[in-house]
C-alpha cells in the first residue's frame, strides 16, 4: 500500500466532517 499524501488526508478529514454535519443535519429534521 502506498503512504497516504497530505492531500488524501486532508479530503479524508473534510469528507467525514461533511459527513458528520449532514447526518446531524438530518437527524434533527428528522
């Protein structure tokens, strides 16, 4: 495997944080 960029790690991070406010999102429309 090959050793993750600062720039996969970056887009890793901000994924799941969009990941994070939209289920949050959702949860409290719900």
């Amino acid at each position: 495997m090959t050793r993750p960029t600062a720039r996969q790690l970056q887009l890793a991070m901000a994924t799941v944080l969009l990941l994070t406010l939209l289920g949050g999102a959702l949860g409290r429309l719900l």
